[in-house]
C-alpha cells in the first residue's frame, strides 16, 4: 500500500524501501520554504505594526509652571488651582 501512496504521489517506489526522499522534489521541501517565507512575512508585519504603534505614541508636554507657583513637596508637580499637574 506504501508504494501505491508513493507512486501516485510521484516518488519513485525506493523511497520506502532506502529511506531517501529520490530527490529534493519532496513535499516537505516545498512545506517548509512555504512555513519560512510566512513566518519571515508575518515577522515583518509586526515589526511593521510596532514601529507604526511606536511612532503614533505621542506623550503629553506638561505644561510649564508659571512664575511663583506652588509646588509639590516632591517637586514633581505644580499646583495650577484647580489640580496638581506635572512639571516632567
């Protein structure tokens, strides 16, 4: 029955008996370059993704405190009357 599946798959009928594949036209071959170029395309659509995700990341400018302002013991915020707002 092996040599039924292998003939009409196209390999020569020493394949089961030697154990070699007759050749580089085997099916793994062609599975696998088509697994590599997929995992390398799909890598580049996220790396693409981040770099996009990255760049479109925009963080807030604080606003400067004006002249004489309270500021928090830490120093790391000011107080603008309403809410504490920081200075980095």
């Amino acid at each position: 029955m092996l040599a039924t599946i292998l003939l009409a798959c196209g390999e020569p009928s020493t394949w089961g008996v030697t154990g070699g594949t007759g050749g580089s036209s085997g099916l793994l071959g062609p599975m696998v370059a088509r697994g590599i170029a997929a995992a390398i395309v799909s890598a580049g659509i996220i790396v693409l993704a981040a770099i996009v995700a990255l760049a479109r990341r925009n963080d807030p400018v604080p606003t400067p405190p004006p002249a004489g302002a309270a500021l928090s013991g830490d120093g790391y915020y000011w107080w603008d009357g309403a809410s504490w707002r920081p200075l980095r």
